[in-house]
C-alpha cells in the first residue's frame, strides 16, 4: 500500500459512509481526503459545485466543522467523484474477499 495515498486502501463500510455524504451519483460532489493523522480513518471534506465545504470525521462520518482549519490545499488529497469512489469501492469489495 502506498503510503502517499493511504486512503484509497480503506475498508467497504468507510467508502459507503463517504459516498452517502457526498449526496449519491446524481450530486455534482467530490471528496478530498486528509493526508495528515495517522491514515487509520482519514477525516474528509466533501466539496459542492458551489465550493462549499463540509467536513467529516473518517471515523464515525459525522459532520465536524472544526476540521475545516485543518484542511488546507497542502493537507489534503485531488479531489475524487462519485465515480472515482465507487472504484475504491469496488477495490476494497475486491480485498475483503481475499
């Protein structure tokens, strides 16, 4: 696993959590995942067309405004569509049958 990007090796439950914040296929949404703490259950910033932000705490995917300081353009990943974390899905479904 690359530690660079820690967060594309994460577990089914965690990649269906960030895909129901991000609003289903139909929304205009995209994630960014943090790169900072230890890559256990990375925090996350869900991005509206609009740029609007939300932030998410990767362990419990909970609403956390707080995490929005933290995030800066540095601390965190490209962002990812839906499309894209359906593919992390679709890996993590891949690995759990190993």
């Amino acid at each position: 696993m690359s530690q660079e990007k820690f967060w594309e090796h994460m577990g089914v439950n965690y990649y269906r959590d960030v895909m129901n914040n991000m609003g289903g296929p139909r929304g205009t949404e995209s994630v960014q995942f943090g790169m900072g703490g230890t890559g256990q259950v990375p925090n996350y910033q869900v991005v509206q067309e609009s740029g609007e932000l939300a932030t998410f705490r990767g362990s419990s995917h909970k609403p956390d405004a707080g995490l929005a300081l933290a995030f800066k353009e540095r601390n965190v990943s490209e962002p990812y569509n839906f499309v894209e974390v359906q593919g992390l899905l679709a890996g993590a479904i891949q690995r759990s049958k190993k």
